[in-house]
C-alpha cells in the first residue's frame, strides 16, 4: 500500500538524504485528469532529526501526545508524492501548545497520501481521537439510506432548529493546507460544475468570494451562512488561509435548506438544515444532495476520496470516517443546570457546544447538541444516536418540569 | 518553508495562467511588478536552499495591502533568493528605494568620527534618541524560511558571540521560551521585550513558526544597547537611551556592531553583505543599511503645520507615533526618522537625523515665539 521510496545516504560530509518517491496512491485509484508526477524528494538537510526535534515539552494536544523523537527520526524525511512534508503536516500543532482543558489534534494532513505515508504518527492520533479505532484492522462503515433513520420528528417546544454537515474532497487533488492556486481552483471549478445540475428542491446559486456583489454579501450574512477569513491560528498555521479569497465561495439551494462551502477548510463543506426539529427530512435531503453531487462528479470523471479504513477523507484526522456533525439547537432551561447534565450528554456519546459553533457559550438555557463520534460508526448510526440522545433530554426535561426525576442513561456497550 | 521544494515541482503540472495569483485587488510592490511572463520565468526556479517564487510573493498575496501605505509584498527566503529571482526583486528594489538600479553600489560607513556634531539636540524637546539596524547570519537562510535546526544554530552561535561581549557591551541574554515571570516583566518595562508577531504581513511569510522556539532578547548590562534574535530576522541591533545625544548612541551603535561582526567573522560566519545591496536582510525595504535611525521628539506646533509633510519629504525623513510604525502619536511627541536605507551610508542617513530634527526643534522654538518660519523650509536634500 504504500508509495515506494528509495533513500541513498551520501557521504558523511554532506548530510543529504536523497529520497525518491515514486508516484501512486495508496488506494490504487487512479489519479484521474492528472498526470503522473514521479515527485523526486530531495531534502535539503543540513541538520539531524534530534536538531529539528519540535520542543513539545508545552503542548497538549494529540500530535504532541504521540510524536516522539524516534518516530520523528524516522518521518521527517518522508514526503507524500506531491511533496507534503512532516514538518508542514505538524506545523499548526507546534504552533499551537493548546489550551489546557482543550486538546485539540494538532496536525494536517495535506493530500490523501499523507494518512499512509505518515501513518506511524497519524494512526496512534486517530486511535486516540476516535475511540481507539484501528484502522490495520477494522473497516469504516459508510451508510447514506436515510430512510433507516427513525423517530427523526423533535417536539418543537424544544427543538428550534435541526442540522446535518459533512466534508467532502476531490480525490486527485491537494487538501486545504497544501494546494496550489491551480488546484484550489480546480476545486471550485469541479464543485460547481457538479451543483449547477441539481434540480427541484436543491437547484440552487454559486457565490464566489470573490465576485459577490455587497448586497449578496449583506444576503449571506443575514441568512448565516456567510463564512469568512479563517482567524484561528489553528488553521492559519496550516496554510488553509493562503491566497485568500481566491476560489472561494458558496452555493446555496434556493430554499437555503442545503449550503455548500467551496475551499474553506476542506474542499467541500455539506451542510443540510431548517428551522425546527424535522431531522428526519434534514437528513433525507441531506443524503439526497450529497449522492447527487457524487453522481453529477463521477460523469466527469472524479470521485470523492474515500477508503473501507477511514471513510471520508478530510484535511483534520478529527474529521474521518464520516466527518458528520448532526445536531439541533435545544433549548433545556431544567436539565442544563441539572448537575448530571454532563454524564448523560456524555452517556448518549453527545456534546453539547454553544449556539455560536464550537468554543462559544451558550445562550440562556439554548445549547448546541450534536454527536461526539465521526470514526467507526456510519451515518445512519450517528444520526440514529442524535436523534435518541436528544429525544431522551428533552424527556428528561419534561419530567423535570413535573417535578418528577431522571436517570442517567447507562454507558454504551464496549465504552 | 524548510527542506526543500518537492511541492514545487509538482505545480508545474498546471499551466501558469491556472497559478497566476489573483492581484486585482492588491496595492504593494511586489503585486505592480509580478507579471505573467515573470512568474512564468521564474516559477520553476529554486534557491539552492529550496526556496520558490511562491514563497517570496505568499505573504504579498494573502495581504492585498492598503490603498494608502505601500507594503513590499514580498520576502526573501536566504541570500541567494535577490539573484535568483532578481527578475522581480530588482524592479521592486527600484521602487522601493527611489530608482535604485540593478548596476548601482551601495557605500557601508559604520565610523562614526564622520558624524557631524548630534550631541547637542536640545533635551527639551528631544526625549530619546535610537538606532536600529538588522543583520544576517551568512551561511543560514532567513526567518521566513529557516527550519528549526538552522533557527537553534542561529541563536547558539548568536548567544556565544554576544556573551563574550565585555566592558561597556557587557550583558547577558534571555531566550523567550525560558524566561521567568520577573525577567520577563522587567523586560517589558524597559520596553526591551518583543512579542510573537500578530502582523499577517510576517505570519503569511512564516516567520513566526515554532514560535518561541530560537528566540531571545539580548542587553547590555546598561541597558543602552539590546539585540533580537531570530524575530523578523536574524538580528535586530539597537542602541538607544534617553535624551538627544544621537551622536553617542551612533558611536556605541557602530563600535558594538564592528565587535559583533568581528566575533561573527572569527566562527566563519560573517554577515550577509554584498556591493550592490549592502546588508542582506528579509525583507526587500531594510536592504543597504537595514538602518533607522530615530528621535522622540516634541513638536506639536510644527506638526499642525501646513508644510509638515513637505518639510520632512525635503529633508528625507519620516514621521511615525511613539508606538512605532503605523501608530499616531501622542500628545504632539512624534517618532521622526530616516526615510532611505539603500543608496546611502550608515553616516549620511544619520546626519539626515541630525540635521533635520536640529532644524524642526529651530522651527518648533520659533513658532512658540510666534514667528513665521517659512524661510526655514529647507530645499529638497
């Protein structure tokens, strides 16, 4: 599976390591549309992997967790056949030490091929992240049949509003934090290519960053969907913010229940969502829409990147598998300042966020509540899992309203 | 970005009307000159260290620049980026420093003796006196481009070189990232310490990676003379105190330089300078001296003016707030320095100074009696 590479060591004198890396994705797909680039790895190096050892002794995230002098020793000389390095991949998590409470990955990845090449490093960081998920031995199941999902219709006393995203990349192409302008731009051409065909209810508009006019601008932001420069230093210092605002956009059907984000910090961002609390029919459309682009892609001959060991490939290793996010804004005035809140979100496999997004607070007693697993899991199960964990607050905030008591629901086998 | 340039390679694959940058928008040097037929000329070329067209113009096309002040749009990645790609270095060098020609030398003078007079800027209005200069390690790439190894090496061969500084250089070195809460306090109070930069102009070039890793402040013991290593680049000399005695700070400017240089030279790593652009440094607009030289000083009369601007412009100098560049200033107390850097000396540039602030304070004293000082202006220097 993996690229093959020679390395002649010269001479003491001149420390340079020549690598050859020869071309070929780890998959075996194709690399269509491109042609093949036998990418001749010559590193420049001057000094000894202990010299560009990261001092990682302030930092707490999983990169930093897992990256140890050896494994360094043995990676940093490595590269991707596109030429992505170590360095660049762990740049964002030397950068960033973290926050304390908040451990974040801490590494990129730049192509498809950086999960294989640098897996010595990446597959420790996705055991961590996504549950202890093994992926030399275990399969990602991926299931879309939104007609599985049931008991998706939320009390709407509670429930304001249902949402479902994912990521998607275009396989043959670099990722956010190591794509060319070409590329990039490629990206956006085949994304909105693929969408200017849906039809019905997802027929739907392209507005590129930058040709909107200011009143679609002012449009966009009235609607929330507008997304902007990224400003966290977490994806600055992964280069995903380079060239900015070039072949950047957004498309959005005309109902705006069905959002695409072009080259923020994936290639494609999928968002489904309405006010209220029908996720069963946020789901179907949002399963609907997602196999229409893929369909409208492979006619011109592309694919999503994709393999039976970690889903959906995405530029963070916290968004594999499914990189899905379904979640309701749920107002719960009772529960959240029940003292168990925290174990049952928890219990359900649920985290709750703020209703500005990650890292932002919640709003009165309105919380964010999505699912905490992406890895290991399909769609289906994961939304499945919203839907039975949120059912189960807002019963409990209704027993709580008759002054009557909850349980925390038990643990999920095998956690 | 460090260890060479596979991905570079790889870009050739697309044409370079798919790579060109979008600079439609863009007000800075480096977007007036890029055109097509130079990136494709120069797109597939690479320093011997690795370092790309790409790199230098990044941190031009992330900031598009603003339409009143001029960025440079570019950096340099090591010695060698101003030859190899001096097919857009050279026109920007040309703008950037009042038509400075491919062809043209650049005369060093660090002797201080052939400063005349600048001991006697009258204290009253005068509040400080400074002169800053930048230096390049020759043999290690710049900070836009160096990898951590290099950046470490930089800082141990600068600490050894400074520490064995003695008599009135005498001092000691603080790296960022060991520094106590008291060290670190007391640095900010004498306004020595620098912080991770927040600029995007510097971040979208990659000077700020690994933060605070390499990095330290260096000081006399009397606090008169400081050096930044490993900021936005290799060096960062200053000399400075209160009051208006340039000519002192200039001689302890140019003495401990030479006694820096010389302990450089003697581990086989002189600075980086050549004929043409005198002192190599990252970015574009610090080439030929890298020196600014500067005054705090007191002029709310003269700078309510109508010919403030004018007056500076004729006698080359430029007005920054106390905060330094980009900041306004405060209670009419301005931060006047040289404008040019490349196509004069160390000396002439800091005779500007002199001269210049010695006549603005000559104005400020006559306004304040009422008097008119347009047979002040001076001509065009």
């Amino acid at each position: 599976m993996a690229s093959n590479f020679y390395r002649i060591l010269s001479s003491k004198r001149n420390v340079g390591i020549l690598s050859l890396v020869g071309a070929g994705s780890i998959t075996g797909a194709v690399l269509l549309r491109r042609e093949h680039v036998t990418a001749s790895a010559h590193v420049r190096r001057t000094y000894p992997a202990s010299a560009e050892y990261p001092d990682l002794r302030q930092h707490n995230n999983c990169m930093a967790s897992h990256l140890t002098p050896a494994i360094y020793a043995k990676l940093c000389d490595k590269s991707t056949p596109n030429g992505y390095t170590l360095d660049q991949a762990i740049q964002t998590g030397v950068d960033n030490p973290g926050h304390p409470f908040i451990k974040t990955v801490g590494m990129v990845a730049g192509d498809e091929e950086t999960y294989e090449v640098f897996a010595d490093l990446l597959d420790p960081i996705i055991r961590e992240r996504h549950n202890g998920y093994d992926s030399r031995t275990m399969t990602h199941p991926t299931d879309l049949d939104s007609s599985k999902l049931h008991s998706g219709l939320f009390d709407e006393r509670y429930v304001l509003s249902s949402r479902v995203r994912t990521g998607r990349s275009i396989r043959g192409l670099s990722l956010p934090p190591a794509c060319t302008r070409a590329e990039r731009r490629e990206v956006e051409r085949v994304t909105v290519d693929a969408l200017a065909g849906l039809s019905g209810d997802l027929a739907g508009k392209y507005y590129s960053l930058t040709q909107m006019t200011d009143a679609e601008q002012q449009q966009l932001i009235d609607d929330h969907f507008l997304f902007d420069k990224p400003v966290s230093p977490l994806l600055t210092c992964a280069g995903m913010a380079r060239d900015w605002p070039d072949a950047r956009g957004i498309w959005h059907n005309n109902e705006k229940t069905f959002l695409v984000w072009i080259n923020e910090e994936d290639h494609t961002r999928v968002i489904s969502m309405e006010k209220g609390g029908n996720m069963k029919r946020v789901f179907d459309r949002f399963c609907r829409g997602l196999k229409e682009v893929e369909r409208m892609i492979q006619e011109k001959g592309w694919e999503f990147m994709w393999n039976e060991k970690l889903g959906y490939i995405l530029s963070c290793p916290s968004n594999l598998g499914t990189g899905l996010r379904a979640g309701v804004h749920v107002n719960l005035p009772r529960l959240s300042k029940d003292p168990r809140f925290s174990k049952i979100l928890d219990n359900l496999r649920l985290q709750k966020r703020g209703t500005g997004g990650v890292d932002t607070a919640a709003v009165g007693s309105t919380f964010d509540i999505s699912n905490l697993d992406r890895l290991g899991q399909s769609e289906v199960q994961l939304v499945q899992t919203v839907v039975d964990g949120v059912n189960y607050l807002i019963e409990c905030e209704k027993k709580l309203e008759k002054g009557q008591d909850i349980k925390v629901p038990a643990p999920p086998k095998g956690n | 970005m460090p260890f060479g340039n596979t991905h570079n390679n790889f870009k050739l694959n697309f044409k370079v009307e798919d790579e060109f940058p979008d600079l439609s928008k863009h007000n800075n040097h480096m977007a007036k000159v890029l055109t097509k037929e130079i990136y494709g000329k120069l797109r597939d070329k690479q320093t011997p260290s690795g370092y790309t067209l790409d790199d230098v113009i990044q941190t031009g096309v992330d900031n598009p620049g603003h339409p009143f002040i001029m960025t440079v749009g570019c950096v340099a990645g090591d010695e060698e980026s101003y030859e190899v790609f001096k097919d857009l270095l050279d026109p920007i060098i040309s703008d950037r420093h009042g038509g400075y020609k491919p062809t043209d030398k650049h005369a060093t003078d660090l002797n201080f003796e052939n400063l005349k007079g600048g001991d006697d800027l009258d204290p009253n209005y005068v509040l400080s006196s400074r002169v800053r200069t930048g230096r390049s390690i020759k043999g290690y790439t710049l900070p836009p481009h160096n990898s951590r190894g290099e950046r470490r090496a930089i800082e141990k061969l600068s600490v050894e070189a400074l520490t064995s500084l003695d008599g009135e250089f005498k001092g000691r070195y603080y790296p960022l990232k060991s520094m106590t809460d008291a060290e670190q306090d007391q640095l900010i109070n004498d306004h020595f310490l620098f912080d991770k930069p927040v600029s995007p102009l510097l971040t979208c070039a990659g000077m700020a990676r690994d933060w605070p890793d390499g990095r330290g402040i260096w000081h006399n013991d009397a606090k008169s003379f400081l050096v930044w290593v490993n900021e936005e680049d290799h060096l960062r000399v200053i000399a400075m105190e209160g009051g208006g005695n340039m000519r002192e700070v200039f001689r302890r400017f140019c003495v401990g330089l030479k006694r820096i240089e010389e302990i450089f030279k003697k581990h086989n790593h002189g600075f980086m300078w050549n004929e043409h652009l005198g002192y190599v440094l990252t970015c574009p607009s610090n080439l030929g001296t890298g020196l600014r030289g500067g005054v705090h000083v007191k002029l709310p009369k003269l700078s309510t003016h109508a010919k403030f601007d004018e007056i500076l412009g004729r006698l080359r100098l430029q007005k920054r707030g106390t905060g330094g560049v980009d900041t306004a200033s405060v209670g009419g107390v301005f931060d006047i320095s040289n404008a040019d850097r490349l196509g004069s000396s160390e000396v002439a540039q800091v005779q500007l100074v002199v001269d210049g602030v010695k006549l603005m304070v000559e104005m400020e004293k006559k306004l304040e009696k009422g008097e008119a000082v347009d047979s002040m202006i001076p001509a065009q220097k």
